[in-house]
C-alpha cells in the first residue's frame, strides 16, 4: 500500500493560478495509482458531458468521474484503509523522513501513499531502521486500532512486507549493518532463495522487521492525536494532497 512516486499522470504545478494549483493537487491526489489513459478517458468523458450541457468544463466533472473510476468500498474497508495509510503517514512524518505529499484510500488496489525522502540522516542505520519502522507502520496501525492486520501489507512483490524483507536482507547482506560478518557484500540473485536456505539469516531479517513494526507500533501510540485527526479526514475525503496532510500532522502537534 505504499508508494515514493506519482504515476497518475496529473502533475501539480507552482506555475498555476494560486487558487488553482489546491484544486490541481487534489485532482492528482485522487488519480493516484491511475494510467495515462484512465485520466485521458476520464477528461474526455467529462468535456463530452460539459458540452452535451452547454457549459465550461468544471472541477467537479473531472472529481466525479475519478470517483466513478473507483470501486465503492464497504464502511469498514475504507475504515481499515485509512487507518493504514494514516499509519504510514504520522511515521513517515514523526521518525523525520520527510514530508507527505499525498494520501487515497480509493485507489484500485487499495490505499496509496506519496511520500518525500529529506531526512538529513540518509544512509545511517538508524535512518535504515526507521525506514523499516515507516513501512511496517500501515500493519502497526491496524494492529492497534482494530487489533488484527489484513493482508493489505502483504500479498504482492510492491506490498509493505515485500519491501521491508528486502530492506532487511540488504541491512544483513549488503549494507554493512549485518549481525553476522558485516562487511561482507553478499548479493542474492534470488533472495527467497537465499532466505528459504539459510534459516540464521531469514531469522536475522525477520528480527529486523520485528523490531520494525515494534517501534512503528510505539511511534503511533506517541502520536494519538495526529493519528486520529488524520484517519477521520482521509476516511471523509478519501485523498488529500500533500499540504492538508501537513497541515493535520503540524496542527495536532501545536
């Protein structure tokens, strides 16, 4: 449920109007996750019912049909995804990795997330950790809001577990941070291969991605109100850009 890039295809500009650049960024908010061609047949949807009812192309027609692009989710699915994207967000922002740029629960698999990398710490093991803190943190939230997890973190290549057991293996194997003879560089062509035959460092990395969801787990306990705030707006908006994510995350703290 987590990704570093937008690939919707509508891109926010500062070169747009002020009062037009916020309705842009929410736009390529909700279209996250979508292609190329899903935004162009949904602007040419939207101009062909603006002009059957002669009048300019608006905002809302564009909003309406990405809404109606998406699957409807049942309360507490979309209950269940914001509070994992959430998750992501508060620790994302609170262990200083950077800021957010934007949230959607109703994209086509799920929840989807931007987030920025600015943390001045970059390449330390302790930014390596709080990394892993940050992608086990939409599991975390589950954990502690609803008491069980979905496979919302799991189940794919791209998906939260995926990413932090290869963060886990390349903390052990290739990035000096090893329990084990640390500076050895040992590249796995295949890493489920390497993990499945070697149970002490499948161990290892599974410790890693422990202690991972242990202090995302803390982080969100320490950030109730930031958390709390943020769920209830992304479950009521279903996206938000980048600044009214912020704003949420900095108000809660004032």
């Amino acid at each position: 449920m987590t990704t570093t890039s937008n690939a919707s295809g509508l891109q926010p500009t500062d070169a747009l109007a002020p009062e037009t650049a916020p309705l842009l960024r929410q736009l390529a908010t909700r279209a996250m996750g979508m292609t190329g061609a899903d935004i162009e047949r949904i602007v040419r949807q939207a101009r062909l019912t603006a002009r059957r009812e002669k009048r300019p192309l608006r905002y809302d027609d564009i909003e309406a049909g990405l809404r109606n692009h998406r699957p409807t989710l049942p309360y507490d699915v979309r209950w269940r995804y914001a509070i994992h994207e959430a998750g992501h967000a508060v620790v994302h922002h609170a262990l200083g990795l950077g800021d957010v740029t934007g949230l959607t629960i109703d994209a086509n698999d799920g929840g989807y997330n931007i987030l920025n990398f600015s943390g001045g710490s970059a390449g330390t093991l302790a930014w390596h950790e709080n990394m892993m803190a940050m992608l086990m943190a939409g599991r975390a939230a589950e954990l502690l809001l609803l008491t069980s997890a979905s496979t919302g973190s799991a189940g794919a290549d791209h998906s939260d577990l995926a990413k932090a057991t290869d963060l886990g293996l390349a903390m052990e194997t290739k990035l000096g941070f090893g329990g084990v003879r640390p500076l050895l560089y040992l590249s796995h062509p295949v890493p489920e291969q390497a993990l499945t035959s070697d149970r002490n460092l499948a161990n290892r990395v599974h410790v890693r991605i422990e202690t991972g969801l242990e202090l995302a787990m803390e982080v969100i306990k320490l950030n109730r109100p930031p958390m709390d705030a943020l769920v209830r707006a992304l479950f009521g908006a279903q996206a938000l850009d980048g600044p009214a994510v912020m704003a949420i995350l900095r108000r809660s703290y004032d």
